[in-house]
C-alpha cells in the first residue's frame, strides 16, 4: 500500500468551537444495543453502517469487532466513542452543541473500493443531511 | 454538498497517514482501542477531545498527523506499523 496520492479533502474551519456542533464518526464497530450488529462472520467485512441518535443512553452501545481488542470499550464506550465526553464540552461551553446523528460502522474491510466509494459517501450524505453537525470527530478502534 | 471539516483520532498513526486526513491526532502511545484514553479517565478523554477539537482551527499541514503526548495516560504501547511490500 502507497501513500494516498488522492488531494486531501481539506474543508476549512471558520467558525468558533463554542458555536460548533460536532458530530462523531467511528469506525469502532459501535451501534446500539438493539440495532442489528455488524456481520463479523463474513471475512470481507461489512459495509454497514447505524445512525446513533443524539439523547442515546451510552449504557445502550456495544461493540461488534473482531479486529481490535474492545473490552476497554466495552466496560466504558467513551473510549472510541466519546458522547458523554463531548456532553461534557457542551455543558461547559466549549462547543456549540451535538449534532442530531452519529455514526457507528465497522471499518475492517476486504471491500477497499467499496468502503470508499460507497459506504463513505453515504455517511457523509448522513451526516450532511439534518445532522446540523458543523463538523465531524473521527475515530477508529 | 460543500464538505465537512473533520478531525481524526487516531491510534494509528502511520496507516491513518497513508490516507492523507485533513486533519488528525495520534495520542502518542494509547494502544487500538483506547482513542480518547482508558476507560473512567474522564478528564483526560476530556484533554484528548478538546485538543482533537481545537486542531480544526489551527494551522496544521493537511494530511499530516500530529502527536501529542499524554503522561497520565500511563503505560505506553508501540503503534502498528506499516509492512513494506518487496
């Protein structure tokens, strides 16, 4: 694998955090208790992704991956998917607020072409559409 | 669709670099699994965000990976390196 000689999508940041509405993104394999978990069973991976809500109860995520060792995740979700965290930084005023949607998708992948093109742009269109997220925290495992 | 600006954190550092992200973080030593540090360590899961956050708005190099140390995150683990081909 080579260095990505693709430009890098830069979009600029011009606004205050304490007016910013964030998003978060992962690719820790995180959804809701009650969502249907990623396909783990399938060595191509899965190209799935769950909308998490914004009032989510963080007792309700779970992690489906086989790819990176989740227990820290598991006993508290912050770890690779900071929600409280980021209610803490709202509260205190860091930043504007939680955007309406977040993410949660598994990014183990054999389907490299498919994740890029497809899944990744379908997220952002998520995101872009009624999230009101002003911009995106991204994480992995 | 105008684009978002985003911020990556990663654990990663050199796979996350192969891509090129706009803009990202390596809390240096946090092993996979611990992007914003061990679990209960609320203030400084605090730290990491607020300083993953604030690089939106700082002049960083576009696809370029920036370290940050954290001491209070306590043992440090090596991150996964790239296999060169050939």
């Amino acid at each position: 694998m080579t260095i990505s000689r693709k430009c890098v999508p830069f979009t600029p940041f011009e606004r205050e955090l304490s007016k910013t509405t964030i998003a978060i993104v992962t690719a820790g394999g995180v959804h809701l208790k009650d969502q249907e978990p990623f396909n783990i069973a399938d060595e191509l991976g899965d190209l799935t992704y769950r909308e998490i809500p914004p009032d989510v109860d963080s007792s309700q995520l779970m992690v489906t991956h086989h790819h990176y060792d989740h227990s820290d995740a598991d006993e508290d979700i912050n770890v690779v998917f900071p929600i409280d965290v980021l209610r803490d930084l709202e509260s205190e005023g860091f930043i504007g607020g939680i955007a309406k949607k977040h993410i949660g998708y598994m990014g183990y992948t054999m389907q490299l072409k498919a994740m890029y093109e497809g899944t990744a742009r379908e997220i952002a269109n998520e995101i872009d559409k009624g999230s009101r997220a002003d911009a995106v925290v991204l994480t992995g495992g | 669709m105008k684009g978002i600006p985003t911020v990556l954190i990663t654990v990663s550092p050199e796979v996350s670099a192969q891509m090129r992200p706009p803009r990202a973080l390596y809390p240096k030593g946090f092993k996979i699994g611990n992007s914003l540090g061990r679990p209960g360590m609320r203030d400084l899961q605090k730290k990491v965000l607020r300083e993953a956050l604030e690089l939106l708005s700082q002049n960083t190099r576009p696809g370029e990976v920036v370290t940050i140390e954290y001491p209070e995150y306590g043992e440090q683990y090596e991150p996964p390196r790239v296999k060169k081909l050939g």
